[in-house]
C-alpha cells in the first residue's frame, strides 16, 4: 500500500512539473508567437470594431465564437485584402444568395481597420489550427479572388453581381474555350479592334491561368 502510495505521489509531482514547464514555456513564446510588438493602434481599433459589431455571434476567431459563419482566423491569408475589402463593404454583392451577412455600412476607415485587425490574427502561430476553416479554400475559387482584386466586376457581372458595362460572364465557360480567354486577358484587342477592355499581360501567369481557369468553369 505504502509503495502504491509513493508511486501515485510521485508521478503526480512529475505531471505537475511537466505541466508548469508547458506553461511557463508557452508563456515565453506567447509574445513572438502572436507577434505582441505589431499590434498598433489600427489593430486595436480593428478588434474594438470586432467586439462592438458582436462578429464573435456568428464567426469564429481564435477558437472563440459561434459557429454560424465561417471560421475566420486565418480569413486574410486565404481571401486576401481586396476581397475583404470588398466583401466588408458590401457582402451582398460578393454573396448574393444563400445566407447573408448582414450590411454594416461600414466606413472606409472602418473597413482598413478590420482588415488590418485579421491580417494580425492571421499572423499568429495557431500550430496549424484550423486546418481549412469550414472549407474556406475550398469554398472560393482561385480564380474568383483574381477576378474580384483585379476589379474585372467593375465591368462585367457574374451572376447577377458586378457592372454593366462589359459582358456578363455568368456563362462565359459554356461560349468560349480557355485559349479565347487568355487571349482576352492579355489583348483584348485581338477579338475586338476597338475593345475598351485594359490589357492583362503584366499578370504573373500562375494567376492569368488561375483566373482563365475560373472563367472557362462558369457554364
């Protein structure tokens, strides 16, 4: 009894030290790992904006939140800035279906703050964590964050969202093959001699093939 004893004493104490290690340990790393030093004035003002709007009701940040809309802890790295600014904005536009975030009316200053708020957070060390936010990759195309950064939706509509002023290519895949569209991308004068269309070229090829990729799908 008496060594049965011991021995639960003792591997407590041990559990006990490894856990006070862990601890302190990760208290050491916490600074570096959430890099403290580049929260400014604009990330507080971004989180305040966070707190005050109660985004925490519907999303997730950090493992804290509900679970209604998407995971965005890692939000900027996957969307990137100009689809966030876009989608803060105005998220109808981005989303015109389905479940909606609401409007905000959010000022311009208002927007940069958050998004300067989830660049930060996006930067912190999760280990990993969340792998792939309820499917956020998988859920945007490549293509479409090329097509919403690049403001090709200031002229041309995809279903039912965007300008007016050039075609709608809500069906531009089921019309034109992929070789017609990275012509377009990078002379558009090479179907239509007088095409107000701006020339493309200067896109790294990886997103002109990523962006001509997204188009030919939309049947």
């Amino acid at each position: 009894m008496h060594a049965t004893r011991l021995t639960l004493v003792t591997a407590t104490l041990i559990s006990a030290v490894i856990f006070l290690g862990m601890t302190i340990d990760s208290l050491r790393q916490m600074r570096t790992r959430t890099h403290a030093d580049q929260i400014s004035q604009e990330v507080i003002a971004g989180k305040r904006l966070w707190q005050h709007y109660d985004c925490n009701d519907c999303h997730t940040i950090l493992g804290i939140g509900g679970y209604y809309a998407p995971d965005v802890t890692k939000s900027y790295s996957i969307r990137g800035e100009a689809w966030l600014r876009q989608f803060l904005k105005d998220p109808a536009r981005i989303y015109p279906a389905g479940r909606q975030m609401p409007n905000f009316h959010l000022e311009d200053s208002q927007v940069g703050a958050l998004v300067v708020y989830l660049r930060w957070v996006s930067e912190i060390d999760t280990n990993g964590w969340p792998p792939d936010p309820q499917g956020m990759a998988r859920q945007e195309p490549v293509g479409h964050r090329i097509f919403l950064a690049q403001h090709c939706n200031t002229c041309h509509a995809i279903g039912g969202t965007g300008g007016t002023l050039a075609p709608d290519l809500t069906h531009i895949g089921s019309q034109k093959d992929k070789d017609w569209i990275l012509a377009q991308i990078n002379n558009p004068r090479s179907h239509k001699l007088d095409s107000i269309m701006p020339s493309f070229a200067q896109l790294p090829e990886t997103d002109k093939q990523g962006l001509a990729d997204y188009l030919v799908s939309l049947k």
